[in-house]
C-alpha cells in the first residue's frame, strides 16, 4: 500500500517563518505527500522549507504582523472570510487526505465549514501558543476563536500541544481525538549540520543572547547592570533579538544609559529563521528565563535552539522547568535576579566547553523535532482512510 497521502493542506493565520516549530513541521509533512499547501497571511517574505513540493498560498497583500494589527476590524473581518473560504476550497478537495490547523482563528474556519468536509480527510489541531483571554480585544476575531475554542476542538481526530503541562487548559477532549505531546524542538533538518560553539577562552567578552518576543519577564532589566561589571576577567555583551514594542525598547535603552552601558548592547530584529542559527552561535550564553503563568517546559523552543548551537541556557528556577531540564547540566537555574544571574554567568563561562558539547549532544540524542513527530506520522499513516468512490 502507498503510504504517500495525496495533498495535505496545513493553515495557520501568521506566516511560519514567525512559528518555527511549524517550519519543522512542514518540512516533515512534505515527506509524507505529494502536494503540501501551506495558507496563510502574507506577512513574511520568506518561505523556509526543505520539499519542493509545498505550495504556499499567502493571502493579501503584504502586511508584516505589526501593521495587520493596527488595520481597521472591517479589514480583518473580510481577511478571516477570505482566509476561511479559502482554506475550505483546499480542505474539500477530493485530493486533500489530512488538513491541520494551527491555534484557534484556523480552527474556528474549520469549525464553521466541518459538516461540509467528506469523512476521510483526517483532521488535526495544534495549539502553539496558549490564547490569554485578558489581552484579547472582546468581540475580535481573535476573541471568537479562542471562546469557541473548546467546542471546536470536539470534532478534530487529532490534537496535539508542544507540552503535556498545558492539559489542564483541555479537561473535556473528545474521547474520540487523539492527543500527542509535540515539544517544541529544533529539527535535525535544519540544526544537524550546525558546529559546535568554539569561542576562544581569550575573547575579550562574554556574549549572552536573548531571542524571541522582547518584553517584561525575561530578566533583561537584571542583566543591564551586570553589563556594566567584569565577570571571569571578562567584558559582557549583549544581544536582544526579535519583536518588541517601542516603548519597552526605549525603557532598556534609558536603563542602558543610566549605568553607561550603551555600547555593550544590541539589537537584531525579527530576521528569516534561516540567519536565527548562525546569529546564536556567535554567543556562549542563552537567556531562556520565562515568568509568565503559562507553562512553558518543551513549548520554549528558545531553550532547545541554544542548546542544539552548543549554548548553555539560562533558565527560571521553579518546578516546571526543574521537572523537564533538572537532570541536564547545560540549563543552568537561576531566580532571575542580578546576584543569581551573576553566579549563573560565571558558572557558565567557566565551564562553557563541558556544557557545550553536553548540550549539542542532548539535542542530537533527545531534544530534536522528529523524536516526538514520527509518533504523529505513523497515527496519521495507520489511520488513513479511502473516501469510497
């Protein structure tokens, strides 16, 4: 029997390149199918992906994610009945075997359109990022979704979360879907050929990196009066890469100027996944530290990102992150104050070489995409079903 589905149909309602795992997820798919078609916005310019045969459907003319935000609602309200027309067009083609929807505006199209898809198209849900009702503008689109969220959901076969510790947000799944754990890991695709970080002990500094949204709860407030200190003999410096509002850009770069540090920070902005890998290995150190209430665990991709270019990673010291990363020498705990961040800093250049290779090599053994992902592959191979012609 082929084992090649004929077209899989993947929707998520911001570019992937925003969504690394999804990249990776892709990137898989496409091994499994003839055609993959990928809808989304048309907010990014680049199309990461490994197959030549994924078919990128981007709708609307380009509009990065800040500005979609400050669009008008009438504007968003037409683009999510685009996007839903659309994605049903792909979704009820006889060619279209699987389709999976990421977080809740995907799912909601699907949930508005289902009854009308034919019975063998297997249907699979995954929630990357928890939705935070709070900061949800009432009565958005955004807003809809996440309320019909749960309802949704009752009718998906499959349903998946980049870490079991989220579950508690799900406690009445359909007994009939199917759920997976799908942590967020760098794939073996795209890291496999990375070197390990070889900075020389005789660097004039000690480079510590923070990637993804910039913002409160990231201990970036602690690290600027550290880099106004030597540590081990050394200079520090100082990367904060990815999206971040004004105002809390302008808050770090008065606090740069209040302990004279100005020169020994830097900002990159959201870049192509592609260029993430090679900017990560130019450091020793990740900043992985996360207080927000959300479980995060296998779902901080940041963590295993650093440690696949051989970087220790900083992380929060409390239950959840000691349950997932106790055991493993290159996440280095701390409670994100600046006397703790100064020990951890410390430990970590001293033994950089050590955790370096321990933690390049916990990625290769463990802590890669397709681990948990060839589990989803073989369910979605053995249930394939054939629409009765």
């Amino acid at each position: 029997m082929n084992n090649m589905f004929n077209r899989i149909v993947v929707s998520i309602y911001t570019h992937p390149d925003y969504f690394p795992p999804t990249i990776n997820a892709i990137n898989c798919l496409a091994e499994m199918c003839n055609e993959l078609v990928v809808l989304t916005n048309n907010n990014s310019h680049e199309d990461f992906f490994i197959g030549n045969n994924i078919k990128y459907v981007k709708l609307g003319k380009y509009c990065d994610p800040i500005q979609y935000e400050k669009t008008s609602l009438l504007y968003k309200v037409l683009f999510f009945l685009k996007f839903t027309t659309t994605f049903f067009k792909y979704a009820k083609s006889k060619k279209t075997d699987v389709v999976l929807m990421y977080d809740p505006i995907p799912l909601f199209s699907f949930f508005l359109f289902r009854k009308l898809l034919k019975k063998s198209v297997q249907t699979w849900y995954h929630n990357h990022d928890m939705p935070e009702m709070k900061k949800i503008k009432k009565y958005s689109i955004g807003w809809f979704s996440a309320e019909y969220e749960m309802k949704a959901l009752q009718y998906v076969n499959i349903f998946s979360l980049p870490t079991d510790d989220r579950l508690v947000y799900y406690p009445t799944i359909n007994s009939r879907t199917k759920y997976f754990e799908l942590p967020n890991f760098p794939s073996q695709k795209i890291y496999n050929n990375s070197s390990l970080n070889t900075h020389p002990k005789n660097d004039t500094d000690i480079k510590i990196i923070y990637q993804g949204t910039i913002g409160k709860g990231h201990s970036i407030e602690e690290i600027i009066p550290l880099l106004a200190k030597k540590i081990c003999g050394k200079n520090l410096q100082l990367t904060l890469k990815g999206k971040v509002k004004n105002e809390y850009k302008n808050s770090i770069n008065k606090l740069t100027e209040t302990y004279s540090v100005q020169n020994k920070l830097q900002w990159i902005g959201i870049s192509p996944y592609k260029e993430v890998q090679e900017i990560t290995k130019q450091n020793h150190i990740g900043i992985a530290i996360h207080l927000g209430d959300i479980p995060q665990g296998t779902a901080s991709n940041k963590i295993y990102e650093y440690a696949a270019c051989g970087l220790p990673a900083l992380v929060l010291d409390n239950e959840q992150f000691r349950k997932h990363l106790g055991k493993y020498d290159w996440a280095v705990f701390t409670d994100g104050s600046v006397e703790s961040l100064e020990k951890a800093i410390e430990y970590c250049y001293n033994n950089f070489d050590a955790l370096s290779v321990s933690a390049k090599k916990d990625f290769n053994d463990i802590f890669y995409f397709e681990k948990k992902f060839n589990i989803i592959k073989n369910f979605l191979r053995n249930n394939r079903k054939i629409e009765n012609q």
